[in-house]
C-alpha cells in the first residue's frame, strides 16, 4: 500500500494489491474521518494502524462512498467508528454486497474474515455534511457510476474524494452513462485544488476541468461508436476488438485494466440497446 499527503493532514492511500483503489484519511484532534477503505484486510490494518498514531481518538467516522467491494471491505477493521453512506449504499450492500462476498470468500483466501459492516447513518438528500475538530467535510449523491455513490468535499482544504466517478476511465457497467455525464459536470462546481480519483493518480486543480471533458467525451464517443455497430448489425465482436486509445484515453494507467473496463462498458451499452455479446464477460468482481 502506498501512502501519499495531498494537503495539511489528509492523507490518501492507494492499494498495491487492486487496481489501484483509493481511500483518504481526514485527520484532526477530535479524530479522523476515513473515505473509504481497501478491499483486502492486510492494507485496511495498515490503515487502522496509521489513523491511531496520527490522531489519539483514531478513526472516529468512515464513509463509504458506494457499495463496491474494493471501497467498503474493510470497514469492519473500524468496530469504534460510525459508518456513514447514502441510504441506496446500505440497500445494495445487503441486497447484492452480502451474496457477492460470500461468492468471493470461496475464491479468495484473503477474504475469508471479511464482515459486512452496514452504515450506521445515511442520507437519501443531494448533500449533508460532516463537521469534526472544526473541519467540514460536505458530501454530495453523485450517482451514474452506481445509484449510490457519494463525492466528498474537504472545505477547508478544497479536496475532492470524487471515488469512481471520476477513474483514468469511465465505468457505467453498474450505472448508468446519463446520469453519470450530470455527476461528471460536479466535479468542476466545487472549488479543487486537489482531486482524489477512486483509482489511481491524485489530479491537481488545474487539469481538474480537462479530466471532466476527457471523461465526457469518452462516453460521447463510445455510445456514439456501440449505436453505429448495433445499427448497422456489425455485431459485437468489432466492438470488443477497439483499443481504448482510440477514444482519447491512454491504455496505461491501473497496470492495463482500463482496456478491460473499456470492453466493460462497450458490452454493457450493447447488451441495453439490445444486442447480444456472445464472449464471456470480463472477471472485474472487485
């Protein structure tokens, strides 16, 4: 696990072990705010380990952005901790979290000690906040990504947790590309200095705006090319075969998963126009 400071006592933490994922620790002397957690045991510890060394009172909230796997697993690890999401989180962690962990738990030995732990407070309006030794941290519905996902919002700082509506690419497997096209236009509404992806690279104020038009024009380009391909019945195997390069979008970063996400994406808005994907879909249950 990697462990970088962004601004004064937030600090961010980016899995060596899953693509990449992020969670960001918000410290103060009434104790520490955790955005989400990683996905396996051993790097939520190391978490755990460092918020009580720098803060006495140790973790004292964790709020989970969204349901997915690699950004709520480890909540468990915070027993001391209120646990804080939008309402829609906690449906789906126990109406398709429990099921897919236990799928997970007979595959993956890492897993095995993994609990649920559900959100003790959530809210199901756009915006609430969050106020902890004079720091405020505001978080947002941004859904489009998942139903449920939430963008927090350091005040003081100017940090954006922005999760995974903002990725080196954009993911609508488990969303929906509208809805995330109005979360993406946000990001830019808050003054950034800095913005903290759900994987990968903190992004800093300044290509703030360029990574919302490049994820934008993502979307446009591949709804555009997915309506052509089912329109003219070329079928989904001239899909599959794109390269993400030749949406704008480098095939680089989170160690080459994008191109799978990018398959992802192209199956998903193929299969809602209706066609049929005869490959088997891509393994990105994390």
């Amino acid at each position: 696990m990697l462990r970088d400071r962004v601004s004064k006592d937030i600090y961010i933490f980016t899995s060596e072990l899953y693509a990449r994922v992020t969670a960001g620790l918000i410290v103060t002397d009434a104790g520490s705010i955790l955005i989400d957690t990683l996905p396996f045991p051993d790097e939520s510890r190391q978490i755990a380990a460092f918020g009580a060394r720098v803060s006495l009172p140790g973790v004292r909230y964790v709020i989970l952005t969204h349901y997915h796997a690699d950004h709520s697993y480890g909540a468990y690890l915070f027993p001391r901790a209120r646990v804080i999401a939008h309402a829609t989180c906690r449906e789906l962690l126990v109406e398709v979290g429990a099921p897919a962990l236990a799928e997970a738990q007979r595959e993956v030995p890492e897993l095995q000690e993994v609990t649920l732990r559900l959100p003790d407070i959530t809210f199901d309006e756009g915006e609430t906040g969050l106020q902890v030794g004079g720091r405020v941290v505001r978080l947002f519905h941004a859904p489009g990504h998942t139903r449920d996902l939430t963008m927090a919002y350091v005040e003081d700082a100017r940090v954006l947790f922005a999760s995974d509506t903002v990725m080196p690419v954009p993911s609508i497997v488990d969303g929906d590309i509208d809805v995330l096209r109005a979360s993406l236009r946000k990001v830019t509404e808050q003054p950034v200095e800095n913005m903290v992806q759900g994987h990968g690279e903190v992004i800093l104020r300044g290509e703030v705006p360029e990574a919302g038009d490049r994820s934008l024009a993502y979307l446009d380009a591949i709804e555009a090319r997915v309506a052509a391909a089912f329109e003219s019945g070329d079928g989904a195997d001239v899909l599959a075969g794109t390269n993400i390069e030749e949406f704008g979008l480098s095939r680089i970063p989170l160690n080459g998963l994008v191109q799978q996400i990018h398959v992802a994406n192209m199956r998903a808005l193929y299969e809602r126009m209706g066609g049929t994907w005869q490959q088997a879909p891509l393994d990105l249950a994390l």
